[in-house]
C-alpha cells in the first residue's frame, strides 16, 4: 500500500527547529497514495510541527520537502487542513459560511471572490454534511468549541483534496458528531490520502494502514524497521 512507487509526499532528510532548538533531526518519510496514515506521540514531540513542514507553513532546517503526481515531482498538492482549535482567532469577523466557502478560494480572500451558484450549492452540502446548515451566517465567535471543528473540518474537505491533514480533528466535538466523523473519514479514505494526528487512536487505528509514532524523530510501525517498538500496534 505504500511503496515508494506511488508516492505523493516525500521528506527527504527533514531537520526542522525553532530558535536552534531542534524539534524533528534528520527525518526522512514517504507517504503513498491512498495512505491512511494515523500519528500519535507525546506533547511537544513534533506531531504538529511535522504536518506544518508538509503544510509549507514553516521551511525546514535542512533537507527538502517533495510532492508527486502520477510520479512526476510537481510543485504543490491539493491539501486540505484542519488545524488544532486553539490556532483559530474566534474574534476574526467572519461567518460559518465564509470560512467553509474559503476552502474552494486558491487565490485572495472570500471577502473579495464572490462564490460561483455551484460553490455555494458546494457550501451548503458540506455544512449539511457536518451539521451546521442551520449557522450558515453565524459569526465563528458566536460558536461552540465542537461547532467551530465542525467547521474547520467542512473547510478542509470542500475541495475534494487529494491529501487531507487532520490535527486533532476530534477535539471538542461531541460523541453524536464523532461518530459521524468516523463515518465521513472512512468514505474520504477510499479516494483520499490522510494524515490524521489523534490521542483518541483506537477506532481510527482500524481504519489506518500506517501508524507513525512522533517523538523528536519518526518510527513507521508498518514498515519493515529495524527499530519498531513492541508497543506499535
């Protein structure tokens, strides 16, 4: 399922740091198409910090960070991305509908791109989708915690990504919407490569093809290592 033939991502001896302080040494990964990649690790192990060099919102120390289409290098992927809750300013004024709509803009803002008929039909199947129809122009600082993931989460699919990056995508949210999240992400899985960064592993282990432990360097519990951990699973 990911050998290096069908390759979408690859990092190629990563080192990544803040202020000298090194977070992630000399890290080579490569993700396939079709992966299902589950990641778990302490706090402050360099979970997050390995999708934001992914992401491009943060260049490495050292090495390179590669993408691939159909095997050719090409510059950029379609990614979709859930960020943790707590990088979102609540106070930003914008709607539930906007920053959904966001997810379909490449270019500019959704203030100054006025959604086509079709991307609006688009935004409202995908807030049907994660059962915020009805806040559609709410303000995001009027939310709940759960119902701003919700959105989060509805910005990051409405693209039909061919990689979608999820960190921590169950917090806040409540036990009726995660069980519909699991159900959302299995249907993503069959045409899209996930990274999904989670402390609540177990349901989504059985739908993961690859578990990667994070904790300052990367330990792929799938591939064939010298150094797997008796507690990967």
């Amino acid at each position: 399922m990911h050998s290096q033939e069908n390759k979408i991502i690859e990092l190629d001896r990563v080192t990544v740091g803040y202020d000298h302080n090194i977070i992630l040494p000399d890290v080579s990964l490569h993700v396939s198409e079709g992966d299902f990649m589950a990641v778990t690790g302490p706090n402050g192990g360099g979970k997050t910090s390995l999708l934001r060099v992914i992401l491009g919102l943060i260049k490495p120390e050292s090495g390179k960070v590669r993408f691939y289409n159909n095997g050719v290098e090409v510059k950029s992927l379609n990614i979709g991305y859930l960020p943790q809750k707590n990088a979102i300013d609540h106070r930003f004024p914008i709607t539930v509908e906007e920053v959904v709509g966001s997810g379909l803009l490449r270019k500019g803002s959704v203030f100054n791109n006025k959604l086509t008929e079709e991307e609006n039909k688009k935004v409202d199947s995908v807030l049907e989708l994660v059962g915020m129809l009805k806040y559609r122009k709410s303000s995001i600082g009027n939310l709940s915690g759960g119902q701003l993931q919700r959105v989060l989460f509805g910005r990051s699919v409405i693209s039909n990504p061919s990689v979608l990056i999820l960190d921590e995508p169950l917090s806040y949210v409540d036990k009726a919407f995660e069980a519909q999240f699991y159900e959302i992400v299995e249907t993503l899985s069959h045409d899209t490569t996930i990274i999904l960064v989670s402390h609540e592993i177990s349901r989504i282990m059985q739908m993961a093809n690859r578990h990667l432990i994070v904790d300052h360097g990367i330990e792929d519990c799938h591939a064939q290592k010298h150094f797997i951990r008796t507690d990967c699973v």
